[in-house]
C-alpha cells in the first residue's frame, strides 16, 4: 500500500544546511526554533490542550537527502565513521522514506489564525524541515532508563572549547551580532561538527557553517598538551 502525506507545517531554525546541526535536539541550549503551520493545517482546534505537554515528537523528512537516496548500511558518528551498521540500526538521514523523529522541548504556543506556530528550545532540523506529524512525549512509557542503547550507550564525548580570533571579533562587533548568537555559535561549534572519521585528528582544513544569514569558518587547532580547540576564522554575512 502507498500511502501519500503532506507536511502540517515547516520548521524555522538558525540552520542552513545539514553540516551544522547537532545530532541531538537538546545539545545546543542557546537556539529556538518554531513550526509554523500550512493550510489545511492551520486550524486552531488542533492544538488545544498542547500547552499541558512540556516535549513533543516530531516527525519529519531529511529532506535535503531526499536526492542521495537510501543505503543498506551506513557509518554512525558514533562510531567514528568507519564501522558500518544496519540502517535499521542507526539514527542516519540516509533512510528509507527519508522519515526522521525528533523530541522538541516545546516553549509557547503563538495561535494565530492563519499561522498558528509552535515555538521550541533548542532543536536539531533544518531550517525547512518538513513535519509530518506532532505528538506528545509522555514520560511513563516514552522514558526507559535501563533500556539498552548498543554502541550509543553513553552520551556523546567531551565539548571543544571554542574561541574567536580577533579578525572574527571586529567583524563580529560590525555585523553587531547579538549575545546569543554568540552562544550559538560556540555551542554549535563545541560539537565539533566535522565528519567523525575526522575528529580526535590533526586537522588543517578551514570549514565553514552557515547559521542564521551567516557564514562562519572555523578550523581545529592542537595546544601544546595535545588538546583540541576551535577558533572560529571569520564572520560575513552568507552571499
């Protein structure tokens, strides 16, 4: 059976591409992001009573995978990105019909009547994601702390601590950039966000992210203690 959906709404998120996202909805606290809701979607009956639930799942597309298609078996970070597992087995966007799940902590409710908009702390899509489908977390049966995780057992690795340098400063103090962005900024960035086969290395390659309208290129450097750092290069404006 086929079975043909449409999206109840798009996220609106600092995240402009895929490269940047934290591979958690929880990891970066500084970031909000918001679901605004389509025709026929947008009547205000649906939400009523949603304000008594603290997290929602959401289900979405990894829409910009959509073109790569699907794989059998893929490389979870976790596990450095070389070992393969099961697609079955993994949290990868390269899924077969592309469905992805996430827990949003939800902040307010913005009911308006063409485009009721639910507004979330932190987040991990997007910006464009396509939702599918908005249910409640519901602690009692959603939460299994002695549930077994395989190779994701424990949470992810210590963060990078992360500077900027003082061209990135001056361009920063220009653009007049908020404090949170800031924020945001360096906890994306704390994440590491480079392919895992990378990370734990040496690594002299300048990468960028886009956030927000913004283009920001950072590198990895190396202390004399052997320790990993981030300093961000340069801020602009994303052309």
């Amino acid at each position: 059976m086929t079975l043909t959906i449409e999206p109840l709404g798009h996220i609106h998120s600092p995240y402009q591409e895929k490269f940047s996202v934290p591979r958690q909805a929880n990891l970066v606290t500084a970031t909000s992001s918001k679901l605004v809701l389509c025709e026929p979607f947008n009547d205000l009956d649906m939400l009523a009573e949603i304000e008594q639930f603290s997290h929602l799942w959401l289900m979405f597309a990894f829409h910009q995978n959509i073109a790569a298609g699907w794989k059998a078996k893929v490389r979870p970070p976790r596990l450095g990105g070389n070992k393969k597992v099961g697609v079955l087995a993994s949290r990868s966007s390269f899924r077969p019909n592309h469905l992805g799940l996430s827990l949003m902590e939800l902040s307010h409710v913005e009911r308006d009547t063409k485009s009721p908009t639910l507004h979330f702390r932190g987040g991990d899509l997007v910006n464009g994601t396509p939702i599918y489908d908005v249910k409640p977390y519901l602690p009692y049966s959603d939460s299994k702390p002695d549930a077994l995780a395989g190779y994701a057992q424990q949470a992810p690795s210590v963060l990078l601590p992360v500077s900027f340098s003082p061209q990135a400063k001056q361009q920063s103090q220009t653009l007049a950039l908020s404090e949170q962005q800031h924020l945001v900024i360096e906890q994306v960035l704390a994440q590491d966000p480079r392919p895992a086969y990378k990370q734990h290395k040496a690594d002299d390659k300048e990468y960028g992210v886009a956030l927000f309208d913004l283009n920001i290129r950072w590198k990895v450097n190396i202390n004399p203690q052997g320790q990993q750092y981030i300093t961000v290069m340069s801020v602009s404006y994303a052309t």
